[in-house]
C-alpha cells in the first residue's frame, strides 16, 4: 500500500520555497556584482538541485529510501548539468539580449524590476514546477512500475538535452558555421532537442509519483506549466521569434518538427 504523508509535505512545501528563494536571492547579489543578470539562467537548474537536497534532508527518516534517493539524484544530475552548461556557454558574453531588451524597458530600478520580474517569478516557478519532486520524498511504499517508467523517460530526457546542447556547441566552434543554422544530428529531427529533453525529464519525474493516483492529481500543474513554458513561454516560441528572418530558418522549420522527434523531413 502507498500512503503519504501530507503534514511532512506541507512542512517540505515551505522548505523548498525557501530553498529556491534562497537561490535566487544568492544569483541576485552575484549578478549585481558582475553587472549582467544573463547568470540567472544558470540558478534555474540550481534551484531544482537545492529544493531535491533540502528535502531529502528534511523528509529523513520518512517515506521510502531508495525512492528518496532516487529522486535526489535525478533532479541533482539534471540541474547540475544544466547549470554548468549554460554557465560554459555564456563565459565571457555580455547580458543577454532578452534581459537587456527586458531592462531597458523597465520603470525605476532595472535591478529592482528584474529582481520582481526575473528572479523572484523563476523562483516562484522552480518551487511549482519541483511539486512532484518534494511530494515523492513523503510517499510511503516500496516503487513500482511507475517509478521505473518514470526513470526511463527522465533518461530519454537527459540524453536529448546532453547530446543536443554537445551538439549545438560543436557546431558553433567550427569558424565554416558561422551565421548557419544547425540542423544535424538531433537537430535535424527537432527543432528543439533541449527542450523536448526538458519536457521528458519532468513527465518522468512526475510519473514516479503516479502510483498514488490522489498525489499524482495534486501535482498534475506541475509537469503542464513546465510543458507550457517550453513550448509557449520563454522556450520554443520565444526563441523562434528572435530566429526570425535568419537565412535558411525558414526552410528549417518547413522540413523539421518544431517540438516532438520526427524523421528528417516530416513536421509535426
């Protein structure tokens, strides 16, 4: 039988906001230091990473271990990665164009608005989007099959989002690419490895706690926001409409589908 216990994820609930507050606030003070606020995106993996660790800290002693530590490490992994990825591929680049955009717009304080505007809403979402994650820590019973279905598409996640990202940056470092469009490897079978990949991660990670049927519908939001912001946020549709008239866009997003993989020339 599977039970939870609803107490110890009220408490986590609470924890892991401050833990993601914390995060931000942190990245914050480190982006007024540097001058660019672009290292906000490293601390969205981070955020993840630092709510998974506080709740496994916080929930010790309850739930089922080998499902504590496995939902640990999943979403540590994922963020990490991110994090360092996004941290290598923006070393040495001014602000980026969507904050500088963003904040020259802004009424008052720029940092103050992005403070409200960016750190606080990511923050705001990483604790939303992390539900699954903090409610697997309080859920009693041995794993089923769920969990294992789960952790199978977290892994078709990560590789997409790995073999994506090293292939994209391989791809810039040749000079003969420069102003090209990538469409090789899994960028030939959609648009968007990295965020397909994103998407994957979150729906597997969600269906660990599907074995509670009355948990996995408390923490349904969770996935659907992430799927949302990948693909109508500040993620596939927001990055097309800045590859706007590039040279051979166009025919790129003709012959490839714009999210789910589909063989070279077919779209979905």
């Amino acid at each position: 039988m599977n039970g939870f216990d609803w107490g110890g994820f009220g408490w986590n609930l609470a924890a892991g906001a401050g833990a993601a507050a914390a995060v931000m606030l942190v990245t914050f003070l480190v982006a007024l230091r540097m001058g660019v606020h672009r290292v906000v995106d490293v601390a969205w993996g981070l955020g993840f990473a630092a709510v998974a660790l506080v709740s496994y800290a916080l929930s010790w002693g309850e739930g089922d271990g080998a499902r504590r530590v496995l939902v640990t490490a999943l979403t540590v992994v994922w963020g990490v990665r991110l994090a360092v990825h996004i941290g290598r591929r923006g070393r040495g680049h001014g602000e980026d164009p969507r904050y500088a955009d963003m904040l020259a717009k802004a009424p008052g304080d720029p940092d103050l608005y992005a403070l409200r505007k960016v750190y606080l809403l990511q923050g705001a979402l990483v604790w939303l989007v992390s539900l699954p994650v903090q409610a697997a820590y309080h859920l009693t019973g041995p794993m089923g099959w769920w969990a294992w279905a789960g952790t199978a598409l977290w892994a078709v996640g990560l590789g997409f989002e790995a073999v994506g990202d090293a292939q994209l940056a391989r791809f810039r470092r040749d000079p003969a690419n420069k102003g090209r469009i990538m469409d090789r490897g899994l960028w030939a079978w959609t648009r968007h490895p990295n965020y397909f990949g994103d998407f994957c991660v979150w729906w597997g990670l969600f269906l660990i706690v599907c074995q509670a049927p009355v948990v996995a519908a408390a923490t349904l939001v969770s996935p659907v926001v992430m799927s949302l912001l990948l693909t109508k946020g500040s993620g596939k549709a927001l990055l097309e409409r800045h590859m706007e008239g590039r040279p051979g866009f166009a025919e790129y997003r003709a012959r490839t589908s714009g999210f789910f993989p589909l063989p070279p020339g077919r779209r979905g």
